[in-house]
C-alpha cells in the first residue's frame, strides 16, 4: 500500500456488507482537475499512481500530470505503473525462471540474500506453448501428442514444477488445459482485484503484463494490461514498477452491428487494417459509443488479443452489463460480480455510451459495414474481402514465384564448410522457375488447375491426389484469438454438419487440426452434439495449446511435404490465428493466410486458395450436384440458437476447479528440491545463462562504441520471429548441430521454443528464421552473412560469423528498416541478439515491447531521422562503424543523438532511450543487472 496519500482518496467502499479500501478518482478532481472525461484507460493508471504513491517513484506531481492529461501533447512525462499480476507462457515463462534462478545464485555469490530474488505479485504461468501437431486426424490424436508432449518437454516441466516450490506466490497452470489468453480471459482475470489488509480488504482495478504479445486479450473485459519482454516481467515480478510514458490515446467509436454472414474474425481483422493504417504504435486505444454495447464480450477478447498485429499498447472496453453477464457466464462468484459493478459505477469507470472522453485521436467504425475477409499471405494487416480473395491470391503467388534469386560468391563452399554433415539449406534457384503466364490468370475453369506445376500424390491407402502452387496443405482451427469466441466456434461446427451431410470432405492433401484454447470448447461441442461433424472432416482434437498458430504444426502429410519440396511449391496454410508472418507456421509453407473457424473448414473442402468462395463450388455432393460456400454457410439466428443452448456457467467452473492441481502425470512428475537450482550440465533444455557471470557491484560507466561491423543488414518488418524463430529446428542449421554434438537425435530436436531455457541453443537460432534475406548475403534466405574478418568476406552462418567477430573483439550492428521487431513479445529476440555480440541496432522504426527488449539487454537501439534510411545515407552495411556520444549517458542525461561514423559517411542518429529508468538499464547492460543491484543494495 502507498506510504503517502497526498490528495486524501484513500476511502471505504460497502458492498454486500463487506468493506473495502478504495483509493477514489473524484478527490483529485477536488484540486481542480478533470478527471470525468479522462479516457477509461487513463482511470486505471489515475488510480494506479495514487495508491502507489510513495514520494519517489510515484510522486503527486506525477498523479497531477495524468490527471491533467493533455490529450493533444506528445507523450513527454514518464510514469511508474505496477502491474496487479503477471501472466507467463511456458515458450517465455521457462526463461524467465531460469533468469530468476540464477539472480538467485548470483545474488548469494554477491554476498546478498537470495530470498530476496522471488515474486512480489502473483505469477501465474499456463502451459500452452509445447504441444505440437505430430498426429491429427483420429480420436488418439489429443492422447499421442500429450504424450509425446511429455517425453519431448519433461526436463523443462520438472524445472518448473521447482519454480512452483520454490517460489512465493508463482502457479503453473498444467499442460493440456488451454491457452495462457482464454484461461486468463475465462478465469485468471479478477477484473477488480482484492487484497487483504490490516483489518480491510483493498480493491483495486485488475492490471497484469505477460509475456506474451497477446495479453490485451482482457482488454475485453476492461482489464488494463498488455504485453512485455520476460526480462520486463522478471523486474514486475520483483517490484519493480514499469516505466512507461502516458501514452496518447485513440478513441475509436463504434456504431451499428455486424450484418448477417460477417463474425467477429471480420470484424477484428477490419479494425487490425484500420489501425495500422491510422498509426497506432505504443499508444492506448478504447472503444467507445453507441455500437459498443452490440460487441460481444467475446468479440471484444477477440480485438483486444490482435493489439499487437496493429502495435497500440492496449485496445479497451470499458466495464458494462455485457461484461458483468460474461463474468456470470464464466462462473465468477456473485460476491465478485457485484463488486465489479458497484466498483467501476463508484469510480466513473461504468460505460457511458453517451460520454465523450477526451482523446487524443478519433476514427470511427459503422459495424454494419464490416464484410467477410481474410488476411495474408504473409502479415494480419493485410486484409482481404473474401470477394477478392482469387484475385489477391493470384497476384501474390505470382509476385513470389517470380522473384528469382541468385547463389552469391562463395556460397555453396560457406554451406558445406557450416554444415558438413547435413543437407545445404533451401533457395529458389532462377533456373527451376518459369514465369507464371499471365493468360492463366484469368481462365475460367475452377480450382487448383489454374496453376503451372501440378505434383500427382498417392496416398498410402491408395488414394490419389494433386498438389499445386496454391494448395492448402494446412487446415487449423487454432490460437486464443478465434478459439475463445463461441459464435465463431460454433459457426465452424455448424458448417462441418452440413458439408457432412451434403457428402463433402476435405482434400486428402490437407492437414486438419482443432485446438481450442479451453477445454470449455469441446464441452459446448459435445453438448451440442457437433463433435462427430467436425471429426468426419477431420478437425478431431489435437491439443489444447497454441499449435499452428505457433509455428507448432507439426510436420506436413508426407507425401505432400516430398511433392512440395521436389516440384518447389508455393502452398499454403489457413488458420483461425493471429500470426501469420513468413516462416513462422511451416518452413515448406510459403503462403499463410488468417481467417474465421468457418473459413478455415470450407478451405480445407476447397483444398486450395485458387477459388472464388462466392461463385465456384467448394465440391460436389453426393447427390451429384456442386455445393457452394452458401449451401453450408450457417445463419446467425442458427449459430445463436446453438450457443444459447449448449454453453452453461457450469462448464467453466468444472473446468476451472482445480486448475492448478494438473492431472497423475503432472503431480508425479520428480520435482528437485531446494530455493537454488542445482543446473544439470547434461542438460540440453535448461542451462545457467551467462548474463550474471563476473558481474560487478557496481556497473562500469558506458562507453561509445567503435570498430563495429555489420552482422545483418534487414528491410522492412523484420519480425522478432524471422529474428528469433520459435518453430522447428532445421536439420542444417547451427543449433542442431549443437544438438547432434550433445547427443540429441533429429527426432527429438522438438522446437526453439521450448528449447529457450538454454542460451546455447538459442544463441544459434538467432536470425535463423528460413525466410530471413540479410542483404549482406544477396540471394540467400536463412540465417546467412558475410564474415569480414576473412579475406572476400566469405558467407558464413550469421552463428559462425559471431564466433569470429568475437574472437577478434569486434562489436557488431544490425541495420534494419521500419517497423523491427514487430511481432511476439519474445525476448529471445533481444537475448540471442546481445549474446552474438550486436551492441546496436539503428532501424527507421521498431515495435515497442522489441525496442524495450533490446534495452533490457544492453543493446543500444538507434533510428534513422525522418527522411533517412540505409539506401537514402548510401550505407551498403561493408563499413566499420563509430556511434560517438553514447558515454554522455554517464552524467545522467539523455542525449537526443548519437553521431553514427560509417566509413567515410557520417550522420547523426535519434537515440532511442525515451525515458531516465530506460538510461538507467542501460548504464547498468540490462534490466536485470539494474534490479539485480538494486535489491543487493
């Protein structure tokens, strides 16, 4: 609680009988400011300061300049925000144990106490990142891959079990369960959280970060929070509060209601394509108006999770009955639901749809306009209307197939000399393409023989089949974005029983999965009997986790994966995810495209993206007669019909009993003992990080950086998974060598993700992404560039290439272009960065939570001014760069530039460190050697 409550708001709220100590937003406006029209967002943070207020980190000047809030101004005043909770994914949860075992010990090596490193909010991790699609297609499929989940993640589970023990305060939700964003969304969420105190309960708005990109997903219930690097959640973990600037925020109002035949996948992916446009990257964006009481509490998950895809921080709704009835829905207690409401009508944090709060920015959206669409083939801002889909398909395919690319100098003796006991690595050699002719593209025949390079498949069971560019090889109903929705849901299932009866299937060549994010899913589906439509086109069970949506598809049917590769197809996947970017779903799928449940379902009966949905058939029936996207296409009125019959309170509170305990196999899983980790050194999955390793008490003052070479030189959306890959590990790259040399079988590489509990791995995957193209090495994709501390500057692995400019004791540079870093909070992409040795990187934009990241470990991020960039400054990235000015950061300033030498250019560069505490992680090389020294002081 604060120590110091200058404006008087402490209070008492009576609720049912039962007290509770408030801090109240109405005693600041009694100094004079407006707090009634302050966005609903901005409410949050009010209360926030005043509670925490302390007389340092939070002052009353801090409190009177959010009150105050000028919405016109350009976020310049710096705030102390403390998160209520934090969220953890196992991908990034694994890590972030592993950094706080070894503070721990690092601690106690200091002289410290090592108790000191443990949580001061509560954690709560769900395990949702691990399970892969390795069987799909039959009733065992949910049992085989839980099993072979185990076998494959067995250290890591063990590991956190120890976290469990040995931790204050830190849950882990089990494997098998759901997705960390439904299960936040459909039970972790308190929406007003209560403390006990000294004879009183506190209450106080429910804020939390995770360390997952998604977290804005209870931004739907009018939940503050959003997501940051695991580094960022360590120092939350730990009491630090998160610097932040009081962001602008967009008011976005909403009108009307979504037409018939339109879902809330249109709807978000309308609004993802509206804010990316309008700019929306590091601010707060709410909704508000008339339309909003027409938004489901689902549908408004459903938006608040695509956050990230469009960059805002947040995108709210404020508190209303429609988010009063989900609580009830999901099985909150009535004691609960009555103080949400008596809470935020005291607070003036209830919806008025009347109300126009000040913002700082205003767009607007008539619901009645959204149409169906979908998104790709390679970012979720590009939306398509589903009318246009053949056309922008067929543009697309023909602008990747027509990109030839050249072997560079030196290539083929770099691949062998990397990797010479493995396959080189794939590229598109000019001379096996021809050019798509243009004739072809408009020819009136249907489906998948429009395409030049046609691959007959048999199957093993005789059957016969035809891939193609275009052809959908990847069929997932999967990611907390759409699995979390009912109508959605239900809308795929519906559709799955009339292709059934009309005697439709899918396409031998596609891979089917379902993977809903709560097991609540599967219930409403068994109630409403819909389970064996699903399964007869073969959506049965995979898994409740991420999956595809992850880049956890597992490999594609094996005789599509030889024909994709033998005949260089671009094919493609469709999913109901919220990540689409090259590389991430399937390294042999070129061409990615998001879309509804329902959407999905139908392509996988089309079996190839080569169709107009709305005037060629998706099959024939067996009756004999073609049957269109229309004929199975459900109704609204049907859809909710079976929704209002089939999901009851009860599911989820069964569901959620006993969330924690996790089945026989989780509670007897061998559990170390003891508050200090004991690393095993055979260990491939959790090994002691460098980062802590000769660390003095106090830090050494910076200094500029001079001699440095250019690791990568990188476009435009650079994501943190072309930087960072969470997927498969390829069977030629650096990491699995470092697997085989450990001992470790191709088979039981299992995935980047889950192999993030151990640095050397991911030192290796860094930039290794198959669809990464670093313009140092032209022609190649992959993680290639050219060492320069050789004679021709041969190309090399980006892994190898490190090794040598470390050997030399040069520091390196990444150039990059707009928006880098966009993408998963993964700090992983951060990490594996500072481990090869990068000190810089100077892009012309970056993602917020990636630019934190790179601060949170040491590296310095700089942008390019307006107007400038790598072509415009005629930088080729063959120079040796000097940043001068860094070490002004020593006398406690921020210097707005940094000169940037590189060779005979010379130019100056912004600085991003945008706040004094981002100055102070940096003097000390990283957020956690600031907190580290912090609490050891």
């Amino acid at each position: 609680m604060a120590s110091i409550d200058s404006f008087g708001a402490k209070s008492v709220l009576d609720v049912a009988g039962k007290s509770y100590e408030i801090y109240r937003l109405d005693a600041v406006a009694k100094a004079g400011l407006d707090v009634a029209s302050l966005p609903y967002s901005l409410k949050i943070l009010l209360e926030n300061l005043l509670r925490t207020e302390n007389g340092s980190d939070i002052t009353a000047d801090d409190i009177r300049a959010l009150a105050g809030w000028d919405a016109n101004a350009e976020p310049n005043r710096e705030i102390a925000f403390t998160p209520a909770r934090v969220v953890l994914q196992d991908f990034t949860g694994v890590p972030a144990v592993v950094d706080l075992a070894a503070m721990r010990e690092a601690m106690q090596d200091l002289g410290g106490d090592p108790s000191r490193i443990n949580p001061l909010a509560p954690v709560e991790l769900v395990i949702d990142h691990s399970v892969i699609v390795d069987a799909f297609g039959t009733n065992q499929s949910f049992q085989r891959n839980v099993d072979i989940e185990y076998g494959r993640n067995i250290e890591r589970y063990q590991f956190l079990r120890w976290g469990q023990n040995a931790f204050d305060d830190f849950k882990v939700v089990p494997p098998g369960t759901g997705i960390v964003h439904q299960v936040n969304l459909e039970h972790l969420s308190r929406v007003v959280f209560t403390q006990p105190g000294e004879g009183i309960t506190a209450a106080y708005p429910d804020t939390c970060v995770g360390t997952d990109s998604h977290t804005p997903m209870v931004n739907g219930l009018g939940v503050v929070a959003w997501g940051v690097g695991g580094i960022e959640a360590e120092a939350a973990m730990l009491g630090q509060p998160i610097s932040m600037l009081i962001p602008r925020v967009v008011g976005f109002k909403l009108t009307g209601s979504l037409p018939e035949g339109a879902t809330a996948t249109d709807l978000v992916l309308t609004i993802t394509e509206r804010l990316r446009q309008h700019r929306v990257v590091g601010k707060f964006v709410e909704f508000y108006g008339p339309g909003v009481a027409a938004v489901p509490l689902a549908n408004r998950a459903t938006i608040g999770n695509m956050s990230p895809e469009y960059g805002s921080t947040i995108s709210i709704f404020p508190i209303d009955d429609v988010t009063l009835r989900y609580l009830e829905l999901t099985g909150r207690s009535a004691e609960q639901i009555a103080l949400v409401e008596a809470y935020a009508k005291a607070q003036g944090m209830w919806h008025d749809p009347q109300a126009e709060p000040r913002f700082s920015e205003k767009l607007e959206l008539d619901l009645s306009t959204v149409v169906p669409s979908i998104a790709g083939p390679k970012r979720p801002q590009d939306r398509i209307a589903l009318t246009d889909s053949r056309d922008s398909f067929r543009a697309a395919l023909t602008t990747l197939i027509g990109e030839p690319k050249q072997k560079p100098q030196g290539y083929d003796k770099a691949v062998a000399e990397s990797f010479p006991a493995s396959d080189p690595p794939a590229y598109e050699d000019s001379d096996k393409r021809s050019e798509l002719p243009t004739d072809h593209m408009d020819e009136p025949s249907a489906g998948a023989g429009r395409a030049r390079n046609p691959a007959a498949i048999t199957f093993p069971d005789g059957s016969k089949g035809q891939v193609d560019h275009g052809s959908v090889v990847i069929a997932a109903i999967t990611s907390c974005t759409n699995t979390s929705n009912p109508t959605v849901m239900i809308a795929a299932a519906l559709l799955a029983k009339k292709a059934v009866e009309k005697g439709l299937n899918r396409k031998p060549w596609v891979k089917t999965s379902l993977a809903p994010g709560s097991r609540v899913v599967t219930d409403y589906y068994e109630k409403a009997g819909l389970t064996p439509y699903l399964e007869a086109l073969g959506f049965n069970l995979v898994g409740y986790g991420c999956t595809t949506c992850i880049g956890n598809s597992g490999p594609l049917i094996p005789e599509v994966s030889q024909a994709v590769n033998s005949n260089d197809l671009a094919v493609v996947s469709v999913l109901s995810g919220n990540r689409n970017f090259e590389g991430r779903i399937h390294a042999e799928v070129k061409m990615n495209y998001l879309m509804s449940p329902p959407l999905v379902v139908a392509y996988a009966l089309a079996g190839t993206m080569d169709i107009d949905m709305f005037k060629e058939p998706l099959g024939t029936g067996k009756d004999g007669q073609p049957v269109y996207l229309r004929d199975i296409w459900p109704s609204s009125a049907e859809v909710a019909s079976v929704v209002e019959s089939s999901i009851v309170s009860d599911m989820f509170k069964t569901g959620y009993a006993d969330v924690f305990a996790g089945d026989e196999r989780w509670q007897q899983l061998p559990t170390p003992d003891g508050d200090i980790f004991e690393w095993d050194a055979a260990s491939t999955y959790v090994r002691k990080p460098p980062y802590f390793v000769g660390m003095p008490h106090a830090p050494e003052p910076v200094t500029d950086i001079a001699g440095a070479r250019v690791l990568a030189k990188l476009g435009d959306s650079v994501t943190t998974d072309h930087i960072s890959p969470a997927g498969s590990i390829a069977k030629n790259s650096p990491a699995a060598v470092y697997l085989m040399e450990h001992g470790v079988a191709q088979p039981d590489f299992n995935s980047y993700g889950s192999r993030r509990g151990n640095h050397e791995v991911m030192i290796r995957g860094t930039f290794a992404n198959v669809r990464l193209r670093n313009q140092l090495a032209p022609g190649t994709e992959g993680g290639y560039t050219r060492d320069f501390t050789q004679p021709d500057a041969p190309v090399t692995s980006i892994f190898d290439a490190s090794r040598s400019y470390l050997a030399a004791g040069t520091p390196l540079v990444i150039l990059a272009g707009k928006e880098y870093g966009s993408g998963s909070s993964r700090d992983w992409a951060a990490k594996g960065t500072v481990l090869l040795g990068v000190r810089a990187v100077i892009a012309e934009s970056y993602e917020r939570i990636h630019r934190s990241n790179l601060l949170g470990m040491g590296v310095l991020p700089l942008q390019y001014q307006e107007g400038q960039d790598a072509q415009v400054l005629g930088l080729t990235g063959e120079e040796t760069f000097d940043i001068i000015g860094v070490s002004a950061l020593n006398d406690g300033g921020i210097p707005a530039t940094v000169k940037v030498r590189a060779g005979a250019k010379e130019f100056d560069a912004l600085l991003r460190i945008d706040t004094p505490s981002e100055a102070a992680y940096y003097r000390h090389g990283g957020i956690m050697q600031y907190v580290l020294r912090s609490l050891l002081n």
